[in-house]
C-alpha cells in the first residue's frame, strides 16, 4: 500500500515537473557512468510520417542530449519490433522500453483507452490537454495502463481532423449506405451504423484504393498530412472538419519496470522531453495544416462540409456507440462518465468563449 | 558575417531540438563542474500567481533538474530585481539572465512586440503556437528582439480571455463612451477610439476599484484567474470572450550573452524546460478555465456577450489601431505583414474546422 502510494505521488510529482534538484544528485553513480543505457522505442509510425515518426524521433533526441549520452534511444518504426497495432504489447512485455502511438489502436486491451485518444464530437485539442492536466484525465489514463506494466504520457495532438476525401457528394445519411470508407477507431464504428463500410489501409494504398473504386472514400489525418497523398485527383470531394476526431492525441509511453529503473533525473528527463515534444507536436499540426489548407485553396480542392441532416445522423449514432463503450469494461465505464462529465463543461466553456471568437474575428477579417 | 549565421543556425537548430548528443558531450569541463552557475530570473508576477509566477517557478525548477544542479535559477517575483515592466530591461542589461512575461508589456522598446502576445482578432493559443513553429512568427521574434541582446521562447498561453466585469450592461457602442476601464495593451487603445478611458491596476486594486465606482469595468485574465477576485458582488456582468486577446502568449527571455556563454546542453536544456513549461501552461490554463466556467454557472455570475453591434465598432477600431501599428516601426511593419497574412490563413481554416466542430459537438450535447 504505501509502496503503491509512493509509487503514484512520484508519478505525480514527475508529471508536475516538481521533483527537486535533490533527485537528480542521489544518482552519482549513474551521472558519471561511461557505459550508456539503450532503450529501444518502438513506434506506430513511418520514420519519416510528418508529426508522428519525426516526433518520436525528436523525442528521442532529446532524450539523448538532455541526459548528457547516459539514455540513448533507439528509435524504430513500425514493423521493425513489431507491427504498428501492437506497439502497446511491445512495451508492456519489454520487447521495448519505450513506444510512440496512440491510444486507441490499443483499444483490444481494454476498450477504455479510445477516450485517451479522443472520441466522436469528443475534446480538441487544448482541451484534451487540459482534461489530462487539471481535470483527472492523466490519473484516469495512468490507472487504465497499470494493469498492462505501462505508463502513459501525452505527447501532442492532431488537432482538427478532416472527415477526409470522397468520390462522391454526400447529401444526405442515405448516401452513407453502402459507402466502403477507409476509417480507424469508434469513427468506423459509427460509419457502421448509418450502413458503411469501414476498412482500414495504410496511406499509401488509398490513392490506388480510391482509384479503383475498391473504396469510395478515405479519412487519413488533416490538409498537412493528407495534400501530399495526392488524392483530390481520385476523389474529389474533401470532407472538412470530421466528426470523429476534432481532437486525437499521441502518446508516449514507458514499460513501469524501466522506468522505476531510472534514477530520478532520468525520469525527469523522459517527462520534460515527451512534454516539450507535445508542445512542438501541437503546434507542427496547427499551423502545417493551415499552410497546408491554404495550399488546399489555391490547387482548387472541393472543400465540402458534411450538411446538416447527416450530422444529426453521425451524433444520434455516435451517442450510441459512446452508450455501449461506457459498458464494455469496469475501467471504460469509469472513463467514459468522466470524460462525459468533462466534455460538457468544455463544451458549455467553448461556446462561450472559443466559439464566438472565432466567429467574431471572421467576421471582423472579412469586413 | 559567418558568426552571425552560425548564431542563427545554433539558435534555429536549438529550437527544432535539433543539437546532438556531440554538443553535450563537447563540454566536459562545465559538465563536471562542482560549482553550480547560478542565474537570476525576473518575472513580471507575483509569486504564486496560477499559470504565470507559477510557471516561472516551474521552469526554473526543471532547469535546475535537467542540469544536474549545474544550473541554478533564482526566481524573482515583480518588484525585486526590478518593476514588473521592467524584466525585459533587466534582461537586456544583464541585470538578470532570464525573464518569465509577455512581449506586450516592453512594447515601448519596440511597437512590433505587441503582435508575440496576440492582438484584437488575432490568434488562438494553438494557432499562435503554429505561427511560431512553422509560419515564420518564430525567426521574426528573435529578429525583433536582436537588437536589445534578448533571445526569446515561447512558454505558453491564456488561451481565450474574458471581456472582464462591468458594473452595468453594454448594449450599443455608446455604453462604451465614458467608461473607465481597466485594460491593458491593444485593447485599451481600442477601447480609448470608441470614447472610454482604459486605466491599469494590479489584480488586487480591482475589487475597491469596482466597489468604490473609480472604474466601471475590469479585464483580467480568464474565469480560471477571475474568479478568486470575487468581482461579482461589484460589477455583475461578466462579459465573455474579450475581443482582444483571444490568446495571449507568454514568455521566457534570456539574455544573448548569457545564453551564449552555456554549453551547447545547457542551452538545450533551458530550450526544452521552457517548450514542456508552453505545454503545461497552456495545459493548466485550458482546463482551469473549464472548470472555472462551470464553478461560474453554479455561483450564478450573469455571463453576458457584447451584442453585434458592439464587437462590429470594436472591430472598426481594432482595424484602425493595427493600421497605426503597421506604421510604428520598420521591425512593426514586417511583423504585422506576415501576421495578417497568416491570421487571414487561420480564419479560413478555423472556420472550415474548428469553427464547426465546435458547433457540431455542442448541437450533439444538447440533443
């Protein structure tokens, strides 16, 4: 018990960044060591994926440097330790110190972890942030992770999502029927309900995909990840925003037995590299993906917004299957009426200050 | 010539954590140094103010961990080392090695500074964020500061603020002539074109200030900061959002010399606390406005909105005062050039998705 407790108030206090200078100084004997310790990061990612492959290998980097050569990280990408969707089992086992993805393609371990990515008309991006931060987020995440050997930290978010790119207009929930749409997570669990068909590919298969007609539409990311798959050629029509993930977060992630291996200023290390990491994260997607929509304008991609019937559509079902995740698990359960409870009051929160704003300082640019 | 590049390069790599582990080890003779260099940092706050002394305290902290205990910072709350609007000055003189405030409160030194805090209709905390990362908003804030030997990191953001508490309702743009209004930076300029009279007083001044009737209205922070002022009893409408800051940065400054004089890992060091301590500030400031918003609504404070008529005259004025700061200063002309271009290029994007995520989720709560 005191153990645990212990254990828990160190987490804390190292998420806080409030471990003294004490910390680092009872470790001399790792300061001064000239042998190294390897870790090896196991990722979800391409090693060159814009904001995911080049964020873990920024994380690791810096990992390096600020622990002066004592942790070097070995960063490796998908299918090297491993396939992508099994990065959480990597680090759980110790096949990898270290991973680098995202919380819902682990969602088979216990469904509770989908909210730690994000969910349907879920929380953007700061808002997420927040929640792990101040509003019991984080404890909740690193409970659900605890009975796998495994500690989370956030390290960045997408931001707003597109809803992706069509072959077709989309003018009514009818035009969902039927639809073989390329969509990862409780998004295709969605789909499936209005009568789609949701498949998941890799990027690189959808412009063949889409091509061909073996699908007839595909959600990847965002402008800045999505422009360069070239796809507007393919299917014209470029869903924005999605309803799936107006928020999806990214994670670093840390076997328990590793890290409580660690002298304390290593920790601090890991926390303050994956903290600043998500900082860069955040705000490579944010204005990537305005340069990029921009871009999007100026090559005359047909922006699209899903109309207002077909939204009601993707809420009413989206309700539903947040209403069966909150019974999948005892830890789901837990999660899921927190996050709800959270993403009223952020939502209550935003329309009185994000959301006017925003249409505020539209309407004064296009005076 | 060259070693002006070589400074701009260090600094660029430094930024995008780009040093290796080659830098760190390069230094052996700081690295084992038994003597701790130890650095003054002035802020522009009180001590235990949430989300800014606070933050300083905390960067500070995990400076004086990831180095081992080889750098140490001594916090200073405002009025030690010097006044609160001073910590740019200090930190230009060498006086102190570090400042913890925000770009608009020096702008005397150089009008340009306004737009690295955020300006009426300007940017949101993340999308701020994304104009330093990757739109060019980075390099022209260390170009703007150059001349004074001040080298600039992001270290967050309020995210979007309040348009404070107001003894009586605003209801058409001439309930703004003749009011005393405390408020600070751009948005007093505004408000002094549509006939008000803005005042500056410190958090503590307002509650007598409101009471006695010497001002009629007060802007703070957000209801994360407000709400312990307890202005409600004096000044019962609390208007939501402001139109001035609908994200206001904040920042660490270093002196160049000082920075100049660390090893490359130190340097790194101070880069990466300051990027964790963006993301936690950012973080706090997110989710304790949520939750101070809600704490509001149970209080029953009367959250009140500027009607169009308002916020359409704020924005003529707004536009007027950017206008003059265009023409402020050679450094103040290119600053707002490239700032305008990209706002323009994150109010199209935000209203093709932010803007109707926002709208989406709430309408799908409400069901």
């Amino acid at each position: 018990m005191t153990g645990r407790g212990d254990g828990a108030n160190r987490r804390t206090a190292l998420r806080l960044g409030l471990l003294g200078a004490a910390g680092a100084l009872a470790a001399p004997a790792v300061v001064r060591a000239d042998t190294p310790v390897i870790w090896r990061m196991a990722t979800a990612w391409p090693a060159d994926a814009p904001g995911l492959g080049t964020a873990a290998a920024s994380i690791a980097q810096t990992i390096g440097v600020l622990s002066g050569g004592r942790l070097k990280v070995e960063v490796h990408p998908a299918g090297v330790l491993g396939p992508a969707m099994q990065v959480f089992d990597l680090v759980s086992s110790g096949a990898a110190e270290l991973g680098h993805g995202s919380p819902y393609y682990w969602q088979a371990r216990d469904p509770a972890f989908n909210f730690f990515t994000g969910v349907p008309f879920g929380l953007t991006a700061t808002e997420h942030a927040g929640w792990l931060a101040v509003g019991g987020g984080q404890a909740l995440w690193e409970k659900a992770y605890e009975p796998f050997g495994v500690v989370p930290f956030y390290a960045g978010n997408s931001g707003v999502q597109a809803a992706g790119w069509f072959r077709r207009e989309i003018r009514t929930p009818d035009d969902l029927r039927g639809l073989v749409i390329r969509i990862s997570g409780l998004g295709g669990e969605v789909m499936k309900r209005l009568g789609a068909t949701p498949v998941l590919l890799g990027s690189t298969e959808l412009y063949a995909a889409l091509d061909s007609g073996t699908i007839d539409a595909a959600e990847w990311i965002g402008p800045w990840n999505d422009l360069d798959l070239r796809l507007a050629r393919v299917a014209p029509f470029y869903y924005m925003p999605s309803f799936h993930e107006i928020g999806a977060a990214l994670e670093l992630i840390v076997g328990r037995k590793a890290l409580d291996g660690l002298p304390d200023d290593l920790r601090q290390v890991i926390a303050t590299a994956t903290q600043a990491g998500a900082a860069a994260t955040t705000a490579a997607f944010a204005g990537g993906n305005i340069l990029a929509f921009d871009r999007l304008a100026r090559e005359n991609v047909r922006v699209a917004r899903f109309p207002e019937g077909v939204v009601t559509a993707l809420a009413e079902a989206s309700a539903a299957v947040l209403a069966d995740l909150a019974k999948a698990s005892p830890m789901a359960t837990e999660v899921h009426d927190a996050f709800i409870a959270f993403r009223a009051q952020a939502s209550a929160y935003a329309a009185a200050s994000e959301g006017p704003a925003l249409a505020w300082r539209e309407a004064a640019i296009r005076r």
